[in-house]
C-alpha cells in the first residue's frame, strides 16, 4: 500500500480527480449565473396525480404509480404559475398495448412548450392483465376460546356463503383464503348475529388488491350449553311407612339430560332418583327429584314420575291423629315454597362494553368480583358463574383519562344478587383506528 501511494501514477490519478471535482462545480456554478441571468428558474411540484388510460372493463393494470414528483424548468413566471395552477396531467397511455408486461414513460398534457420538464421516475413498468371474475365459498373463523364455560359452537351459517372476487388473473389465481372474522366478547353464552367484512388472502395471508361483491356477509353463530343423555337409576332413601310392603316400583322415563362443562360430563354414567320410602303410603304415581351431580349445572326434566305398587296392613299402619296431619301440611308447604339460602360466586370477570372504537380501555381495578345470590336451594344448586354476566357500560365515554363505571349484573330473575364491588376505575387511551 506504501509503495502505491509513493508512486507518481497515484499523484498524478489524485490529480485528475481533483481537477474533475473542481470542473464541475465551476460548471455547475456557472449554469447556474446563466439562468439566473436570463430569468430562467427550477422548481419541483410533488405529489402530482398520474392517470392511466386502458379498457377498464376488461384489463387490469399494475405497477403505475399513483402520484410522481415533477420538476420543471423556464422561465420564472412560467415556472411560478405552473406551480401555482398545477392544470397540467401526467398520463400513462396504455390503449394500444398488448397484454404482459413493458416499460412506458410519463407522458404530459397542457403543459408550456417553454418549460423543460422532468419526473421521478420517467420510466416505468407496467404490467397488463386480463380482469377476471370468480365465485368463492366465504369461510368464518372464530376463537372458541371466547366461548363461555360450558358452552361451545353447534353451527356458523354465513349468508350469503359465497362472494364474486374481480381482479387481475394472476391475483384470482393466488387465492388462498375467503374469510370472514368473528369478534365477540370473551364469555358468551348465547346465540348472535352480526356483519362481518370478507377479506381474501393469499397463501401467506397477505391481504390481496381484488374487488369483492358483497364486501360485507351476514354470521349466525349458534351456541348450546354441552350436555349428555344419561340413564336413571332409583335409589332408596328414609324408611318405609310401617304396614307399607312396597311390591314395584319403576320410573316413567329411562333417561334425562345433564348439563355442565365437557370435562365434568365424561365422568358421569348415570344419574340419580331418590325415591323417599317415607312419603310412600298406598300405590300410584309421584314425583321425585333427579340428583343434579357434582360439577353439572342443571338436568332436564328436574323431576321423573315414579310408579309405586304397594300392599298395605291397616292393622300394623299406626293411624295418623290431627297433629300429624297438620305436620304432614305444614311440611308439604314448606317443601313448596323452600327456605331462602345463599351462595357466593367468586372470581367473576367484569366486562367493558359500548366503548367507541377509538379507544380502548384498561381496568385499574379490580378486574373480578363476588357475586352473592339468594334463593330457593334447589334454583341456586343449578346456578353457577356461567350464569351470571358482570359488565359496565363506556358508551357515555368520548375523553381518554380515569373513569368510575357502576357494575351492572345480568343474570337470572327469580334469584337476589349483591356484588361485593359497586363500581371498577378503568383508564381510557385513544387507539390507532383511522
């Protein structure tokens, strides 16, 4: 490297190069006094719309771009009011072209003959494609995880279930996907309806430039609570009445239906009657309970009618006297009406809802509560945190900052309920939604 640098061929390469350096800039300098002095100038007009002239009906065009920069120049007045009226087009003419691909300069209209006029770019690459039109099926995707506990999707009816996609060729032909997203509320457990936009997406799920006919579709999604068919089985529980030999006893129906989450059913085989020898005096039908099992919420039907043939001893049977009787009333109604209880339901998310689109909402506090309800025992041991939506309403929410929401509560009518949290502090931000 020493040995190069102390060569007179490299002093002589600086040299030149210098020079060059120095040339220019004194050209440049020069031309520069010389429009100047004869009143010439160069201005730069950005952003400058380009229209496309093609069959649109039939031809789709590619790789125009929509505005350009344009630098003009002449005479400063010229140059001035043609930055100021911006009346001239820059046109792409592709009339006369044949499909494929080819380079095309910008051409311009109503533009002074005095002006010299240069854009970037002036050349560009186009490609021509026949327009085509094609039918999709539109598929809707949804996270079930944002199906409520004990709840899952039965069917998704999209309607219409097909869309007519225009585009170019090569663009119909890289179709992957047709779909349509589902937003819902983490928790749901009814059945909706909504407008959902179709979008369609290649095979890496980039969004594709097509024109899709209808752009919006209708989504019915329909939820059940998970459930299984289960045989009965009678069992005996209390004594029976002295002077009373049961014969048979059979039940009216060989099977009900229990409902829980999918976990807790595959564990059950059957369910339970408990016949109460007790309330069994002479032959006929009655009615008994069917046990709801641990980790279910509900069975249908509640009760199952029991066919009871007995034989009776009159002698041995003991006769009832008034107090009984009266006893074996109060008792009756009491069972009919049943003693109010509670139960405490923990750990219910709080949801927000009705909030604009643009914002969106942090909870401060606190993000759960405890729900105490109060009812008749038999109605409350079918209740459990599924049946209960705990949410505020932001729809009265158009600033960003902390706001205090009262907790409303959505549940059942024939219960009481008392919430533990009476209000939830949520901070509100502006999103990024145009």
């Amino acid at each position: 490297m020493d040995k190069f640098m102390d060569s007179p061929w490299f002093l002589r390469l600086t040299a030149l190069v210098l020079a060059l350096i120095l040339f220019f800039s004194v050209q440049a300098e020069q031309e520069k006094k010389m429009r100047s002095a004869s009143g010439e100038t160069i201005d730069v007009i950005r952003d400058v719309p380009v229209e496309v002239f093609y069959d649109q009906q039939n031809l789709v065009v590619t790789g125009v771009p929509e505005t350009i920069d344009v630098e003009i120049e002449g005479p400063q007045n010229i140059v001035q009011s043609t930055r100021l009226s911006k009346d001239f087009t820059a046109l792409v003419d592709l009339t006369n072209l044949p499909l494929g691909e080819h380079y095309v300069m910008i051409q311009y209209e109503n533009i002074s003959d005095k002006l010299s006029v240069r854009s970037d770019p002036s050349r560009i690459k186009v490609k021509i494609e026949e327009m085509i039109t094609a039918t999709f099926s539109v598929e809707a995707e949804l996270n079930e995880q944002s199906i409520g506990e004990e709840h899952y999707v039965s069917t998704i009816d999209v309607n219409p279930k097909q869309v007519q996609v225009t585009g170019a060729k090569s663009i119909i032909e890289s179709i992957e996907y047709v779909k349509v997203s589902i937003d819902v509320e983490k928790g749901v457990t009814k059945s909706f309806e909504q407008k959902a936009r179709v979008r369609v997406l290649d095979k890496d799920l980039n969004k594709l430039d097509v024109s899709i006919e209808p752009q919006e579709v209708s989504v019915q999604v329909e939820i059940e609570q998970f459930s299984k068919s289960l045989p009965l089985k009678m069992t005996q529980v209390g004594e029976a009445v002295p002077g009373v030999m049961i014969r048979s006893m059979t039940l009216d129906a060989a099977s009900a239906t229990v409902f829980g989450s999918k976990k807790d059913l595959e564990r059950l085989n059957e369910l339970l009657v408990e016949v109460d020898l007790s309330k069994v005096k002479n032959s006929g039908a009655v009615k008994m309970p069917i046990r709801i099992p641990e980790g279910a919420s509900r069975v249908d039907p509640e009760t199952v009618q029991v066919n009871v043939q007995v034989d009776v001893n009159e002698t041995i049977m003991e006769p009832e006297t008034n107090e009984e009787v009266e006893a074996e009333v109060e008792s009756d109604v009491e069972s009919d009406k049943e003693q109010e209880t509670s139960k405490k339901l923990s750990q219910l998310p709080v949801q927000i809802e009705g909030l604009d689109e643009h914002y969106e909402a942090n909870v401060i506090s606190p993000s759960t509560a405890t729900l105490t309800i109060t009812g008749q025992k038999s109605k409350l041991d079918r209740l459990n945190n599924s049946n209960f939506k705990l949410y505020v309403d932001a729809s009265s929410i158009h600033r960003v900052g902390q706001s205090r929401l009262p907790v409303q509560v959505q549940g059942p009518n024939d219960v009481k309920w008392a919430l533990d949290v009476q209000e939830l502090m949520i901070t509100v931000e502006e999103t990024n939604v145009s």
